[in-house]
C-alpha cells in the first residue's frame, strides 16, 4: 500500500491517522518461500516533525506461514512489530535519537511511503533464519523421509564413527558368507 505524503508535509505538526492492512502475499527470506499477512488492521501514524521530516509509527502483528527446519511441516509464527521512524522525505535518510541523519531508506519514493515495504524492512531484522514447529521437534528420518513427529520407522539410525572406518572395511573383508 502507497501512501502520499503530500497532504501531510504541508504543515508542522498535521497528522494522518490511517486503517491499514497487510494482504497475504509471498517474499522469499534465506532462500525460504514464506507467506506474510497481517492478522488484523492497525493504525499508521504520519506527524510532521519539521519541513520535509516525519515521525511514522504503527504497530502491525504480522503472521507468517513457514517450514519447521527439521520436519518440513508447516509452521505459523506471530510477529508483534512496534514501528517508529522519523525520517527525512528529501534526503530519504532515518534520523537516530532524534539529532542525526543516517541509513538510507527504500520504502519511501518521491513523497509516497510504500507501508509494505516499511513493515518488511522491520520484520526481516526480528525474523530468525529457521524455525521449529516445537521445541522437541524429531526431524524426518534421514534414510526413508519418514517425519517422525508422527509415526516411526525400522530404519537404521546408527551414524559410524568415521575414525573406525578403516576397521569396518578389514572387518567386512573377513566377514564369513
């Protein structure tokens, strides 16, 4: 969603109050698909600051649909945001404590704030690069595929020591037939 800056630039201290919502849709993270949406509406706060700066906060509860690390099942995690930026439209540069310019920014463009791509910038910071469907998850078995959060196999889950490799090959060298 695009939001024109505009209205509120023209004077010090005018705020736009805006009902906002995040549609579902897909960005890719570490190389993972994961689906994004917002679980319920939120309010986006725009204030004039000073000519061309802007304090923008909001604070957005994304949701995102990814897959557990070891078993491959799909996992819904939630992601409380607490958004606050002043920025500089001009310049496109965030302000630090309020006194100096810093980082350039990408979801503003010639006065219009792509609230999108602003929550996508803060959520991808908290976002950890893997995630569990729970604590003691077992994986999948490494032979046959099976997920073992839900059933069992016969499989051999024995991993040799590659030390005693040496070993195992004179040992199936001299194994009766």
């Amino acid at each position: 969603m695009n939001v024109n800056l505009y209205d509120v630039l023209t004077s010090v201290g005018k705020t736009e109050i805006l009902d906002v919502s995040l549609p579902e849709h897909n960005e890719v993270f570490y190389g993972e698909e994961i689906t994004l949406s917002g679980k319920e509406a939120f309010s986006l706060n725009i204030t004039c600051v000073k000519k061309d700066i802007v304090n923008i906060t909001c604070e957005p509860v994304i949701v995102a649909m990814r897959t557990c690390s070891r078993c491959l099942t799909e996992v819904e995690s939630c992601y409380p945001l607490s958004i606050e930026r002043t920025v500089n439209v001009s310049t496109n540069k965030v302000y630090i404590d309020n006194s100096s310019e810093t980082d350039d920014i990408s979801y503003i463009e010639d006065c219009n704030l792509d609230v999108d791509r602003l929550i996508l910038d803060e959520l991808f910071t908290i976002l950890p690069t893997s995630v569990l469907c729970k604590e003691d998850c077992k994986g999948i078995c490494k032979v046959c595929g099976t997920n073992l959060n839900t059933s069992s196999c016969n499989c051999d889950q024995t991993v040799p020591d590659p030390r005693m490799a040496v070993f195992s090959d004179i040992f199936n060298q001299f194994k009766e037939v």
